[in-house]
C-alpha cells in the first residue's frame, strides 16, 4: 500500500477555508488530519461517492500525516479497513479520501472555534 500524495476537491477546499478563519489553524494538513481521525473514530463506514480532486490542494503523503508518522496512519487506514471488511489493496487513495471528506463534513457542521475539535474528539458514543 502506497499513497503518493492527496488532492482535495473544490467543495473540500471551501470548506477548510472556513474552518481555516474558524479555528486559527494555518495548514490544511493539519485540518485533514483531524478530519481522517475524526472519521475513523465513527462505527459506521464513510459512505461510498465519487470525489473530485479539482481544487488546487494537494500534499504529499507524507506532509498529511506530519512527516514520520506515515506507517502509523497507514496502519489505522489497515485495521479500519478490515473492521469495514474492505480490501484498499489498489485503492486506498479513495478509501482515505472518502474518510477525509466524511470527517471535513463533520468538522464544518460542529466547529465554530479550536475548542469544538477538542470536544468533538472527546466524546464518548
């Protein structure tokens, strides 16, 4: 399994825009990140659509997930994938995108400020 790198859609970009003013977070990385966890902390899986990458931001694989943590998300997408009984053998750049735009969803409908992530993370369900 290898992702090379992440581009985002124009509808994803919009929304980081605001959660960008929102939060006072300067990178999309680290807003993507926060999403990606966000959704895999859900018991459900994301829902299955066909996501653009028509917008103008991209990163590498290895700036998503903050420079030497590569192998700890890939083994998150591993296990969350087999707990969904999904095979990403050739597509996990879909599977990781489906649950960046899932948790990017949630983050753009809960936050209103820095403190709403920390909460949303600390929820029990």
């Amino acid at each position: 399994m290898a992702i090379e790198s992440i581009r985002l859609s124009e509808k994803e970009r919009l929304q980081l825009i605001t959660l960008k003013k929102r939060t006072k977070i300067e990178n999309w990385n680290t807003l993507c990140r926060w999403a990606l966890c966000i959704s895999l902390a859900e018991k459900s899986p994301p829902p299955h659509e066909e996501l653009s990458s028509d917008s103008n931001i991209e990163m590498t694989w290895k700036t998503f997930t903050g420079g030497g943590n590569e192998e700890i998300y890939l083994a998150l997408l591993k296990m969350r994938a087999s707990q969904d009984e999904v095979v990403i053998s050739n597509n996990e750049l879909a599977y990781v995108r489906l649950h960046i735009n899932r948790g990017i969803s949630y983050l753009i409908s809960t936050t209103t400020n820095i403190v709403d992530i920390f909460d949303n993370c600390s929820k029990d369900d």
